[in-house]
C-alpha cells in the first residue's frame, strides 16, 4: 500500500470519528456564537449609536478569536495519539500495512481541516449577512488578512497540540500542559510584557522580540496593524514598530513565525512518534 492511500484510509477513519464527536458542529455554533454577538448585535446597535460598523465589528471579532482558537486547536489534537495509545486502536491499525508516518500525515491532516474549515465558512458568511441585512460595507482586505492571521494560528497550535500528544502519554497531563500553554500564550499575553517593561524598563526592540516569541502576540499585532497603522496603543513600541517594521511587514510575520514554530513543531512530533514505542 502507497504512502497516499495509507494517508487516505487513516484520515476516513479519523474523519468518521470527527464527524460522529461532532467537533464540526461545534466549531460552527461557537463561531455563530460570536458573530452574534461582535457582528450582529454592534452591527445593530451601529445604527442606534453611530460609532460603529463592519469594520470595528470585525476586529472585534477576530481579536477575540485569537484568544479562542488556540483553546480549540489544543483541546482537539492535545489527546489525540496518547488516547489511541491507550485505548489500543493505534496498535491494531499499525497492525494492518499501515506506516507510522501515514496514521500520523492523516490523523494531522484531518484535525487541521475540521478547525480551518469552519472559519473559513464563518468570516465570509458573517460578512455577508452584515452586508445585507444591515446595508453594511465589507472590508475585504482586512476580512482575507484576518482568515489568513487566524488560519496561521490555528495551524500552529493544532502542530502544537499534536506535539503534546506524541511526547506526553499520560492524558491528564497533557491535558494540564495544553492548559498551561494556552495561558501561557493567551492569557498572560500582555501581563508578562507589560511587567518587563516596568520591572526592568526594556527598550522597544527588546519588546517586540520578547512578543514576536508568543504567536497570538505575533498574530495581534498583525491585525492591529491593519486597522491601525502607527499602532499609537503601543506607545514607544508602537512606534518603533510603524516606522521599522510596516503594517505589511507585520502582517507577514504574524503569518509567517506561527507557520515556522508550527511546522517545527509537526515535524518535531513525526520524528518523535516514528522512533517510540506504541505501548
């Protein structure tokens, strides 16, 4: 059996068992979630106070999906391969002419696309309701910049939560690391960074490597830079940032660094679950 129809098989097996978790359907009633509350409801309200639109509306709502998706991507693949270890149905399927490469290839595969998926039908649908049914005008450019930033994101922490599966076999702890993660780049996003600064009064470069470390950060200032291009909100470092660095430099990075730590990440995990044992 080819590489690919291994591929092929493994993810019709894993997709089977997506689609009867009904993670899809989850994916798409947390992102309807969202949008009625970000989209919808400051798209009706716009009327009333007229600060608002389609524009606002949208950063607000892709700024807090990048406080969302990481939590998705890492509690649908932190316990993926630990628990097909555990429960023995990786080692009855690698007991079939199944390589290690293909059962992983496909699991990945298949867990990377019921995440994208629902974004990438949520963000244009939403855009278009508010289109019209509020007579709303869509901001194209940042609605592709914003599917682009969250797509890099979310490949990133699914490699992410993949790596913890491979290398922690216990579930409970990977649960707690994946946890730990998800805090460490989400809720601490600005605590930690705002506590240097006044601890040790670190210089603007010093800060933006320090952010561009934590991908969420990295996808942030991607988006921030779109609807804000001199970044004002970050004083000095925004500064430093408009004028070195760009708008477009920045929605490159928030693009690129996730994919990069991502990618190591995956193949990181491959070369982990190709050399250890099943059991």
């Amino acid at each position: 059996m080819t590489l690919r129809a291994q591929i092929a098989v493994v993810a019709r097996l894993d997709l089977a068992e997506v689609l009867r978790s009904r993670w899809l359907v989850f994916c798409l009633i947390v992102h309807a979630v969202l949008a009625a509350m970000f989209v919808l409801v400051g798209l009706r309200e716009s009327g009333v106070v007229g600060f608002t639109g389609m524009g606002r509306a949208l950063m607000s709502w892709s700024h807090a999906l990048l406080f969302l998706l990481p939590l998705l991507a890492l509690s649908a693949t932190g316990q993926v391969v630990n628990t097909a270890r555990d429960d023995g149905s990786l080692e009855l399927l690698l007991a079939n002419p199944v390589s290690r490469a293909g059962y992983f290839v496909g699991t990945s595969l298949v867990r990377m696309a019921a995440l994208v998926l629902p974004l990438l039908v949520a963000m244009p649908a939403v855009a278009l309701v508010g289109a019209g049914a509020f007579g709303q005008e869509v901001p194209w450019g940042f609605l592709l910049r914003g599917v682009a930033v969250s797509t890099a994101l979310l490949l990133c922490f699914t490699a992410i939560g993949l790596w913890v599966s491979t290398l922690v076999r216990n579930q409970a702890k990977a649960l707690m690391l994946t946890i730990l993660l998800w805090a460490a780049g989400v809720a601490l996003i600005d605590f930690g960074l705002i506590g240097l600064m006044l601890q040790w009064e670190l210089p603007p470069q010093a800060v933006f490597a320090l952010a561009l470390l934590n991908p969420v950060q990295c996808a942030r200032l991607a988006l921030l830079s779109a609807a804000q291009p001199e970044l004002s909100t970050f004083g000095p470092v925004g500064f430093y940032l408009a004028n070195h660095i760009g708008p477009d430099g920045l929605f490159w990075l928030g693009i690129g660094w996730p994919l990069l730590l991502g990618l190591t990440a995956w193949v990181w995990s491959l070369g982990a679950f190709r050399r250890r044992d099943l059991v």
